[in-house]
C-alpha cells in the first residue's frame, strides 16, 4: 500500500526535475542567442524595429512608406518598444538587445502553459506532459524566432494563454462571466500582437459547441459564455480592425495587394504537392524547391530555409550568405532527423482529434486538436492569397502558434508507444538523436558560432 501511494509522488516529483531541466535548457539558449545574435538579422529586422521606435518615440503607427510592416498590430511593438526605452533610460549599452532578450519571457513561458495544458487534459500521464513541453520548447522554429527582433515569440505566448484558459474552462467545465471575459481578453490580446492569431476564435467556437453538445453545462449557460468571450475579444481588437478598414479598406491588410484572380488559380498545382526531392533532404536551403509548400515549411521548422540563422553573415550582420561544406551536412542531418518527431506530432494530433470526438465530443481536447489544423489551413490561405515570387510567405513562423497543438500531439503519441516496448525505444532513439542535432544545430550553427 505505501508503495502504491509513493509512486505517483515519484513520479510527479520526476516530471518537475524534468520540466525544470527542460526550462533550463532552454533558457541557456535563449539567453546565449539574445546576447549573441547579430542586431540587424532576423526576417525584417531593421522593418520591425522602425515600427517600434515610431510607436514607442513618435507616439504612431508607421505608414507603408515607413515600414513595411505597417500591417502587424501595435501589441507587440508597444511591449518590445517599451522596453527598449526603460533600458536605454537606465543605461544599457544596447537597449534593442535587451527588448529582444524578452523573447526567453516568451518562450519559457508558453512552454510551462503547453505543460499546463497536458495536464487539464490528461491528469495523470506525466510523460505526455513532460514530453509535450520539451517539443514546445525545443523544436528549432520556436528558439530560432526566439533570438530575432520579431512578434511571433510574444504572439506565441499570449495565444497559448488563450488556449490555456479555454482548455482549462472546458475540462473542468466552468462556465461563467467571469472566466469568459478573461478568455475574450486573452483571444483579444493575442490578436493584437499577431493577426494570425484570428483562427483561435473558430477554434474555441468549435469548443463552445462541443461543450453544449456534451451537456458540460446548461445549453444557454455555455451559449452566454460563448457570447461573453467573443464580445470581450472584438472590444479588445475590434478598434485594430476598425482603424485597417478605414485606413486600407481591408481589416485584414496586408503589404501587398492580392492578386486579381481567383484564389485557386493562384498557385500551380506543384506549390501543393511538390516535395522538392532530393534537394530537400540534400541542400535544404533557398533557393531550391522555391514555391514548394511542404518542403519549405518543413525546412523552416527543422533548419534554416531562409537563411536567417544558422547562416554565416557579412561584416554589417545582416546580408545572409551560404553555409560552408560542414554548415551544409548540419542542415541535412536536421532535415532527416525531425521526419520521425514530425510524423509522431501528426499522428498524434489526428489521434486527439478522433479520441476528442468519440463517443462524444470532448471541448477541452478537441480545441487542442483542432489548432494546429485550423492553423495550418489559415497558413494555408494566407500563402495562396498573396503569392510571391521567392516564396517569402512560406515561413513556419506565420504558423508559431499552432506549436503547443503539435506539442500535445508528439506527447500523446509518445505515451501511447509507451504501450510498446520496441516502438517505444526505436521511437525514443530517433527523438534523442533529433534533439541532439538541435541543441547542435541551435548553438553551433546558431549566432554562437563554433565551439
């Protein structure tokens, strides 16, 4: 009997040593690389940090002559901004860098909210939750964005903090103006920092409904709390889509127009199923396998595409310039070592979704489930409404907050191989030697440098 009742202790108490090595890790990164990573690099640095000196030191929002991301909403520009003031009025030798540093903020705290999340869901498995947070924060997308002077590491947070809080609302069913209009603020908020961010409000509609379905609550008790939430999040956000409309004709704006054809002409069918073999495993960087969705999606999350990061730079630090022969084989290790987390993360979000909906809907796990989904078809749209030539808008980071979903999903995947011995332990030396080749990956041809 004593053992029976120790061994959940242990197993909690094992879990939160692995959570907070997880953390740990990951902030050494974080921190090494917002120290290290060279001012004007990142995707539009110089454009981001425009938009926040005119709205931090000139009281505005920058026109498209100004910055070309006159477009993002202010959230993230007034936080990072804001920042930068407090440190150069306390003297800091580089004050953008210590705005950029908030970024470990960011990432260590989306990473205990995944954790969190795991746990409202399934209580009692320790290994999907731990494991969730390691893919959350580890997986290279997220630290790569992490060490560049960009919205998507805050809009990562304040979006899983939305999910966090309607998880938590429906698996412990608590319906209420209270928690609705903390959820509605939240899904406000987030669309503030990152437009992106629109798809959470269809995803916890979807929840809203499992929920009545279900019978969590009073059919009219959940419709009000629905009703709250959303109010509360167009009277947060609304006055940004409001403004765009009035400014550009479009709450949705963009920095270029669309073109004046239909949608499904856009992109020639290769965009969609194109896998850009063999260069995608053999030189997985631009620009082969241009306008190829899959390859350079996949490319983005697991390497370097772009040429943003990993990628040796010019005296000024902001002109990108190719690998050498051994920055090249990193990239393709990185190429073929995440197919089997990437696998794991798919088949295991497909899994939720089905457990979710069977035998009757569950809200909690299905607004995880459907995240990453609903996020990948508004990615989906965005890079088929406004085509580029170069492909520029084929980057993972418009899909950052879709990571805690596939987080949830590689968890629950992990633990249901824990059933299996074999597939358990050739699943776990896979991940291991993917883990290895990020960390490599993340500080070796990261802004660090060599070893």
């Amino acid at each position: 009997m004593v053992s029976v009742v120790k061994f959940p202790v242990v197993v909690r108490a094992r879990a939160g040593r692995g959570l907070l090595l997880v953390l740990a890790v990951v902030a050494a990164i974080g921190l090494a690389n917002a120290v290290t990573f060279p001012a004007g690099l990142g995707y539009d640095a110089r454009a981001h940090r425009a938009y926040a000196d005119l709205l931090v030191h000139h009281g505005h929002i920058p026109s498209p002559a100004q910055s070309q991301e006159f477009h993002t909403p202010p959230g993230f520009y007034a936080v990072a901004g804001g920042a930068e003031a407090v440190a150069g009025w306390l003297g800091a030798s580089d004050p953008w860098q210590v705005a950029r540093g908030l970024n470990v903020l960011w990432v260590l705290g989306a990473t205990v909210l995944t954790f969190l999340i795991g746990r409202e869901l399934f209580p009692r498995d320790r290994l999907l939750q731990l494991v969730a947070a390691a893919f959350a924060g580890l997986v290279p997308v997220v630290l790569k964005l992490a060490a560049m002077f960009h919205p998507e590491t805050l809009s990562l947070f304040v979006s899983t903090l939305a999910l966090y809080l309607a998880v938590r609302m429906f698996a412990r069913r608590r319906f209420g103006w209270r928690s609705a209009a903390v959820l509605g603020i939240a899904l406000g908020v987030a669309q503030l920092v990152r437009g992106f961010n629109l798809w959470l409000v269809p995803v916890v509609l979807a929840g809203f409904a499992a929920a009545g379905l279900r019978g969590s609550g009073a059919p009219r008790r959940v419709a009000a709390t629905a009703l709250v939430s959303i109010a509360a999040a167009a009277i947060v956000a609304g006055p940004w889509y409001v403004r765009q409309e009035v400014k550009y004709s479009n709450p949705l704006a963009f920095n270029r127009p669309a073109p004046k054809v239909p949608v499904w002409r856009r992109r020639p069918v290769s965009f969609y199923v194109g896998l850009g073999l063999p260069q995608s495993i053999s030189n997985p960087t631009r620009p082969q396998f241009t306008n190829r969705l899959i390859p350079t999606l996949y490319s983005e999350i697991w390497g370097d595409y772009f040429g943003y990061f990993a990628w040796t730079t010019t005296a000024s630090g902001t002109t990108p310039v190719p690998l050498d022969s051994e920055g090249q084989k990193e990239l393709e290790a990185q190429n073929v070592l995440g197919l089997v987390p990437t696998i794991l993360a798919i088949g295991g979000v497909l899994a939720l979704l089905r457990r979710a909906l069977r035998p009757r809907p569950d809200a909690a796990r299905l607004v995880v489930a459907l995240l990453p989904i609903v996020g990948f078809l508004g990615f989906l749209l965005f890079t088929v409404t406004y085509p580029s030539g170069d492909g520029d808008v084929i980057k993972a980071g418009y899909m950052l907050t879709t990571v805690p979903g596939w987080a949830i999903g590689f968890g629950y995947a992990w633990s249901r191989l824990a059933s299996s011995r074999l597939a358990f332990r050739v699943a776990a030396a896979a991940c291991g030697l993917a883990l290895l080749s990020d960390l490599v990956f993340l500080l070796h041809r990261g802004p660090l440098g060599p070893l």
